[in-house]
C-alpha cells in the first residue's frame, strides 16, 4: 500500500531484514532525505562517509550498498530510475534556513522532521547522521569543490527500490529546502514491498 509524505514533512517505521522499500517521487523534482538505524541498536547508523570509501564514488545508484558506521551493509540499491542522489550534504534545518538563506524566522527542516519521526524509537537529534537525499541532485565542481544544488532528475513517477540487509527503523521526509526541489514543496509516496 502506497503510504504518502506530506510536503515538508517526515515519517519513520520499521523494514525488516529482507523487505524492499520503494521510494517514489509522484510529481517530479521533489527530494527525500532518508536515514537507517539498526532496530536491534540505533548506535549503528547509516554512514556517508563509509559508504563513499567503499563504492569510490559521489553518485551512488543500481546495485550500490550503503553502510553503515560499523561498516556493514544496511540496505542494497535495487532499481533506481533516476540515477543521481547526493551522500554529502547534510539534512536542512532552522540553521541551514537561517545561515544560508536568511530566514528570520526558519521552518524547522528535515531535520526536525526526521527528528519528530524518530523520537517514538528512542532515537535522540544529535544521533540524526547526514542523510541520503534521495532524488538530490548535488554537482561538484571538479577543479574547486565548490557545490552546487541544481533541480532533481527526477520526473513523475521516478523511484528508487532499496532491500534491506538488516532489520531497521528508516526515516523519510518530503526535504523542505526550496533550492533542492526547484522551488516547489511536493510529497513523497513509498511502498513496504
């Protein structure tokens, strides 16, 4: 059954070991932060930072595994659509509102999100990794470094198709950063398969 993220919003529930997750992007250009706890341990975390180490690459997409910080597979991409997600930035907040944009008065962000989403499992802010932003489409210049967000790949319809390697809680939002959606807050659908 199809389960829907409102715009600016999150949601976390439990995948079990073997279970697939389909993330769908319902009307396009929309991003969704993700994150993945070992349910037996939530000190076990998913890790961008062991992930990019292993697979020697920024764009990770079919057939990539993603790690965890005890450098074990937590979930396995199966399909993906779409082809470009970003493992480097870190989920958007009040801060990044603030600091970057120069809101005075900031939305709380995925981060907020997935921290409300999480709380029920015992999962406290500061254990909130940087996420996998599904559909993000984050471009590195290769000569400065410097990083650029431009609109997602992602058209209507579009989904990634995670297995999970472990029993897990996942969180997932609808991202509420205006530069990484094209300027448009949309939901986000996913399927327990």
């Amino acid at each position: 059954m199809v389960q829907e993220i409102s715009p600016r919003t999150g949601a976390a529930f439990r995948l079990k070991k073997g279970q697939r997750l389909r993330v769908i992007d319902p009307q396009g250009e929309q991003v969704s932060d993700m994150l993945a706890f070992n349910a037996d341990d939530v000190q076990e975390v998913i890790s961008s930072g062991r992930t990019l180490d292993y697979a020697s690459k920024l764009f990770l997409s079919t057939g990539d595994p993603l790690y965890s910080n005890r450098s074990r597979i937590m979930l396995r991409i199966i399909e993906d659509t779409v082809g470009r997600h970003d493992f480097l930035l870190t989920p958007c907040s009040a801060d990044t509102f603030r600091i970057i944009y120069g809101d005075e008065h900031p939305h709380h962000g995925c981060f907020g999100n997935l921290a409300q989403a999480l709380k029920p499992y015992g999962i406290a802010p500061d254990q909130i990794p940087v996420a996998f932003n599904i559909f993000m489409n984050v471009q590195v210049n290769g000569e400065t470094g410097e990083l650029r967000v431009d609109p997602p790949k992602s058209r209507a319809g579009d989904h990634i198709l995670f297995e999970a390697d472990m029993d897990l809680i996942v969180a997932l939002t609808a991202c509420s950063a205006l530069q990484s959606n094209n300027y448009a807050f949309k939901p986000i659908h996913y399927v327990i398969e």
